[in-house]
C-alpha cells in the first residue's frame, strides 16, 4: 500500500503533459502563426491541437500496455522490431528533439534580445542562445535535481502568467480582426497550423512516466486527454487575446517576441516585461528539461543497439557523450537557422514520429485493445498534415523543404551507416576469432 502511495496521481501525470506542451513553444511560434494564417491563428492552434488529441489515443493504450521509461522508442520497437526503419525513426527523434531545444534557445534569446536597443538585438540574440545552451549543459554536470525540482514552480508560474495574459486582454478583444474575411486560404491555414504544431509537442512525455503511474488504466487515459484538451483551450485563447489587442502588422513586426508585444496594449510596460521574464523562464526550463531527456533519448537508442555504444557510457550517471553531442548540435542548428526552418523541421520531424507511433498501435490493437481504425485515421492525420505543410513550404519558401529532406536523410545515414559499420566491425571479430582459435590454418 506504501509503495502504491508513493506512484503519480492523476494531477501530477497532467501537469508532465502540460508542461511538456507549454516549454517554449506557444513564446517562439505564435507570430509565426499570425504570419501565416492571420486572423485565422485561433483556428490554426485549435487545428494542430486536433491532431495531437488523435495521436494522445496511440499513445494511451501503448502506455497502458507497454509502461515503462522508453515510451515512443519502446513502443516503435515493440510494434516494428528493431530494424533499420525502427531505428531511422529513433534517431529521427533524436534529431527533432534538438531542433527543439533550438527552437526553445532561439526563443530565448530573442525576448531577452528586445530587451537591447534594436541596432544591439542581432548580437545579443546569438550571445543569449549560445549561453542558454551552454549554462544549461553545464548545470546538467552539476546539480540537475535541484532544477528538476524547482520545474514544478516554473510551470505553474508560467501558466498562472498566461492565464493572467487570457483574463485581462479578453476584455478588450476587437473580434473583427478575427473575422473569416480576414482569414487566409484553407491551405494557408491548414499549413500555418501544422507548422507551430511542434508547440503540442511533449504530452507524450506522459509516456515516459507510465511505469510510475497509480492505477494506470484509469489514469492515463484521462491524464492524456485532459493535457491535452486544456493546452488546446488555452492556445487558442493565447492566439485569440493576442490578435484581438494587436494589429497582425506589429505582432509579424514583433514576430520573435510577439506575445510581450501582445500584452502592451491592455498591460502596459509591466505587461511586456512580466511575459518576457516569464517567455525567458520558460523556455530556459524547457531547455533544461528537453536536454536533459534527449540525452537519455539518446541513450535509450544506443542500448537498443540503435546507435554506438559509446552513448551508453555514464558519468557521474549521466549519458555524457550523448549530453555534448545533442548541445552541439543545438548550438549549430540554433545559430544558424532561422525560427521559419527551425519550426518547419521540427513539426515535420513529430509529425513523421506521430505517423509511426499511430501506425504502431494499429499494428498491435490486438495486444492494446485498440480500435483499431482510430489510430488508422491518427496516422491519415498526421501525414495529411504532413503533406499540407511540406506544400506550402514549397510554394513559399523551397529551400526549407531542401532543409527537412537533409534531416531526413541525416537520420537515414546515421542509421544506416552504424549498421553497416557494426556489421563489418562482426565480421572483422569473427574472422580475428577463427585466426586466433587452434588448429586455424592447419
């Protein structure tokens, strides 16, 4: 009775999925939704959000069956084997974690940057990715618990601010700016939408934590459900204050920071400073927390046999050469991107490992006891949502479509060259064996 005391709740299991969804991805995206879809942005959130709810039924039952730390990488292992597709898709994951972490970086240094005098912003910006980046990593060596522990706080503190944000600017909402006249095209929409649908992603960080969970049948259906359905909400009621109080001119003109910039007219400057520290907490603790699980990602992967053997290596126990690896990467990709590519990559990458994680549990509904047409249509979503995006992206700016097909193929080779070289590496110990053993050339 003790030992079932100390598992999660329902409460818990509901705020890992909510503040996993709400990082740094509604800070980072949300001008670049009013770019793209305008007037429409609350339709666009409330879009994306559908599909991350189709997606929330794969992962409940796989949880329920397969409970356990490995989530999605377990769950395409189980339903797939441990094959190049598999292991293509892992590392896949991998690699969209560490544009995320580079969407989250690039967003911190952006609100952190409109607090210089504009001519100063460019520089600052890159100084402040690269110091979130490497103060974090460098706080993973020292002392990761005692930031785990005060993750709780800041989650709650950036949700009670966004809330605050929702209360006050509903009140002077201009719904004309919201009107279908002042909407884009439907694919226009549709694509805007599955562009910022990274911000849903981390709901499946309930996954994760399956295995910890009190009575997990009953609770982790309406954990998922009810994190997702309450991030959905509060979106589109984020998007709806946000357009509503500014013109869609000044929040594109104010697209990296567009939410402090939202809250001027009805807060005032307290209201821009006070979504700004809590843009910069966020997305620092977002930072923390992805990297942190990206490194074990990694480290997962490699205990699969998915990746070389020398990411399962620990120190101080933690997986170090998969912790430098992913903040290298970040640091390159943050740096160097712009936040259009940067988000395009990372919706392309969860919308791709969505796919699998649906198709997965369509391939086991027998052991999950799913529905199976439910996860058939959640994968149909997802790569319809896919399509529309690649699309648009390729209508309005080609070589970002150049840029995704690079991460794809970087996944592929990674994969596909580590099997390759592990073979050969068998072959070598095998012939060296056979030399070595009595009576070889006799």
């Amino acid at each position: 009775m003790q030992q079932d005391e100390k598992k999660l709740g329902f409460w818990p299991v509901v705020a890992i999925g909510i503040g996993g969804m709400v990082g740094g991805g509604i800070f980072a995206v949300l001008g670049l939704s009013v770019q793209i879809t305008r007037g429409a942005a609350p339709m666009a959130f409330f879009v994306a959000g559908l599909v991350a709810l189709a997606t929330a039924y794969a992962y409940t039952r796989l949880s329920v069956t397969f409970p356990g730390q490995g989530g999605t990488v377990t769950f395409l292992d189980q339903a797939f084997g441990s094959g190049l597709f598999t292991g293509t898709a892992n590392v896949l994951l991998w690699i969209s974690y560490i544009v995320m972490l580079s969407l989250y970086a690039y967003a911190f240094g952006s609100y952190g940057a409109a607090l210089f005098p504009p001519e100063a912003r460019w520089v600052w910006k890159h100084v402040l990715i690269s110091a979130a980046i490497l103060g974090v990593t460098g706080l993973n060596f020292l002392n990761v618990e005692a930031i785990g522990r005060a993750e709780t706080w800041i989650v709650a503190a950036k949700i009670a601010i966004l809330l605050f944000f929702i209360g006050v600017g509903a009140w002077t909402i201009d719904g004309s700016r919201m009107d279908v006249g002042q909407w884009p095209p439907t694919g226009a929409i549709l694509a805007g939408a599955m562009i910022i649908f990274l911000a849903y992603e981390g709901f499946e960080l309930i996954a994760n934590t399956a295995g910890d969970v009190r009575a997990p049948k009953r609770t982790l259906p309406r954990a998922y459900y009810s994190a997702v359905g309450f991030v959905i909400l509060l979106y589109v009621m984020v998007a709806a204050v946000t357009i509503g109080n500014l013109p869609v001119a000044q929040i594109v003109n104010a697209q990296d920071y567009a939410l402090a910039e939202a809250a001027r007219p009805f807060l005032g400057s307290f209201g821009y400073l006070l979504i700004t520290v809590a843009a910069l907490l966020s997305t620092l603790s977002a930072i923390n927390a992805t990297l942190y699980g990206a490194a074990r990602l990694s480290y997962t992967i490699a205990k699969d046999g998915e990746l070389p053997e020398v990411l399962e290596r620990k120190l101080w126990n933690r997986p170090v050469e998969g912790l430098l690896i992913t903040s290298g990467a970040t640091l390159l990709v943050a740096n160097l991107f712009d936040l259009s590519s940067i988000s395009t990559m990372g919706s392309a990458g969860f919308l791709l490992i969505f796919a699998a994680v649906n198709a997965a549990n369509a391939h086991l509904a027998s052991k999950t006891g799913s529905r199976c047409w439910i996860s058939v249509v959640g994968s149909l979503l997802c790569l319809g949502a896919l399509s529309s995006l690649i699309l648009y992206t390729w209508q309005h700016r080609p070589s970002h479509v150049w840029v995704l097909a690079a991460m794809l193929a970087l996944a592929f080779a990674v994969e596909g060259g580590y099997r390759l070289w592990r073979r050969g590496d068998l072959m070598l110990r095998e012939r060296s064996v056979e030399s070595a053993s009595p009576g070889a050339g006799e």
